[in-house]
C-alpha cells in the first residue's frame, strides 16, 4: 500500500496537468479581423488558446451563392463556420479547415449572416468568402448541411 500511494499521486498530478479548464473568448491577443466588402469577406483571428465563443457577421451579398475558401489551422477543438441567406436559410455549415476551396447552395441574395462558432478551438482561422454567380457555381463542391430537426 505505501509503494501504490506515491504512485497515485504521481499519476494524479499528472492527469491534473494535462486538464485544460480555462475557457476563454476571442479577445485582443486574437487579432481578429473582419473585412467585409459587398461581394467579398474575410475573417481571421489568430494564437487562438482553448476558445469557446460564437460571432455572428453580416455581410452583403449580391449573388445567391458565395465562394468559400478554408485557410485555418485548427489542430485542436473546432470552429464551425455556418452561412445565413438573406431569408434566414442555413446554406453551408463545416469546420474550418487548411486549405479548402467549397461553395454554399443557392440562395436569396442581400444581407447574409456568416457565424463562427467556436468550440474549444486552438489554432487560428482564415475564412474568405466571394460572391459566387450561378453561371460559375460548381455543384459537385456543395457540401451535405448537418441534420435538421424534424417537427
């Protein structure tokens, strides 16, 4: 028993010490940036550390489907970057990512609303969004949206 006591306690403070309890929001060590252009947005928001918020942006735009381009590197917890059409409509909904290029469905043109929601996140995000008109949107780029409720 007296061999598996210190033995407890050195396994204790060791699970102890990976614990990561201290949840925070975006704030000024983030450097976040929103550059929104009818057409055309862009947020980042950078040394992300255990990160739990959610941000809504609006932004203009004047087509029905947009461009969305992935430059994060989130490599632990998620951030999920959902888009809104001028009706309300979810039309994308995935994490952020490295290098990846995708679209939204179709939608109402107008004031849109892009959401980070940000769950546990380390890292930093870049997402850009464009304008995308019908003649050059891509079907086969459209990612499933998560399940919805059913009443």
């Amino acid at each position: 028993m007296r061999t598996l006591k210190p033995l407890l306690v050195l396994l204790l403070l060791g699970a102890a010490s990976c614990a990561d309890t201290i949840i925070k929001t975006l704030g000024a060590e983030n450097a976040v940036t929103v550059d929104s252009t009818p057409g055309q947005l862009r947020f980042t928001a950078q040394d992300l550390d255990n990160v739990h918020d959610e941000v809504s942006v609006p932004w203009v735009n004047p087509e029905g489907r947009a461009a969305v381009a992935h430059r994060s590197f989130v490599h632990h917890g998620q951030v999920v970057v959902s888009v809104f059409d001028a009706a309300g409509t979810q039309l994308y909904s995935t994490p952020a990512d490295y290098n990846f290029d995708n679209q939204t469905r179709p939608g109402v043109p107008g004031l849109w609303t892009v959401r980070f929601q940000f769950f546990g996140a380390r890292g930093r995000v870049d997402v850009g969004l464009s304008a995308l008109p019908e003649s050059e949107a891509d079907d086969e780029l459209i990612p499933p949206l998560p399940p919805q409720p059913q009443p």
